[in-house]
C-alpha cells in the first residue's frame, strides 16, 4: 500500500515540467538532504544516519511565506528496536518568516508513512509529522542550506514490536536548489 501511495505522489508531482511550473508561479524547487534518525522505544535510544530527497514549491496564490514539499527518504539500522526505518514519505506544508534578506525560520507541519522492519515483521504507519528549520541563502544564487529538527513519528502505545510504540525523529542538513 505504501508503495502505492508514493508512486501516485511521485507520478502527480512530476506531471508538470519544471520551465511550465515555473511559468504558472509555482516556483519549484528541489533538496537533498542528510539526516540523523534517532529511534525511541521506552527506554532504549538509537541514532542511525539516513537521507532523503525532496520536491516542493512556493503556494504564492495563498501566501508568498508558504511552501509545500514531498520528501521520501530512507532510514538505517537501529538498536533501540532491533530493526531499521526502510523508506518514509512526508507531505509538509511549510510556512516561513524572513529574518533578513539570507536568513528564514520555517516550520513544517504534515503527514508521513513509515515503513519499518522489527526482524522478520514489516510494519507502516502514517502520521502527523512536525519540526523547525532555519534556511541560509546564499546570496546572487538559488541555493540554500537548511538545518531542521523533524519529529516524524510519535508513539502512540507502549508496543516495542509495532512502528506505534516508537518516536522517531531527526535532525538534517540540507542544500536547496530553487528553480525561479
């Protein structure tokens, strides 16, 4: 199901090319990121290193401050549930504030499904994702790096054999690529 519910996310968000999203104010932009993913499972803790790619773009017909992006990533071993995080969506609506003419704070709030294996059991889940970021332009160019912390799933019960017992979140660096 999850597989199903990326390819139709990834299908619709290239529909549009690049030069036509960008003539319709679209303003589209593209990220590459790094992250660390730490697992908590009651009292057990894991950090493990994953990335995740990314596409988005300005809502400007709403507001010039308000962005939305798909993000899939893959996540990495973890002790703390003897398993590991093997691919992730999010959905993210990010709204942002200018600070100065290079630096943003941003937020993002949204969805994201999670899939995970605890030894031979595969498990997905989707729900609220949430975090705080802070952008850097760098000036005369479309480039930007981000530094975020994203809380991607919060436990839900006190299972350690299901993705419902587990918080994970992270914290990334990531370049941006805007195409306007």
């Amino acid at each position: 199901m999850m597989k199903k519910v990326m390819l139709v996310c990834l299908s619709v968000l290239f529909v549009p090319t690049m030069a036509q999203a960008s003539k319709m104010n679209l303003d589209p932009y593209f990220t590459i990121g790094a992250t660390v993913m730490e697992a908590k499972v009651g009292s057990n803790t894991s950090a493990s290193p994953s990335g995740y790619v990314g596409i988005g773009s300005a809502l400007n017909w709403l507001s010039p401050h308000l962005k939305s992006e798909f993000r899939f990533g893959v996540g990495g071993q973890h002790t703390a549930f003897n398993g590991k995080v093997n691919l992730y969506a999010s959905y993210l609506l990010k709204p942002s504030l200018a600070l100065t003419q290079q630096w943003d704070i941003y937020a993002l709030l949204g969805m994201t499904t999670m899939g995970v294996s605890v030894g031979t059991t595969d498990s997905s889940d989707t729900g609220l994702s949430y975090g705080l970021g802070l952008a850097y332009h760098i000036p005369n160019e479309s480039l930007s790096i981000q530094g975020e912390w994203m809380q991607y799933h919060k436990s839900s019960d006190a299972s350690t054999t299901s993705i419902s017992g587990m918080d994970i979140s992270g914290g990334s660096m990531a370049l941006v690529f805007e195409y306007y």
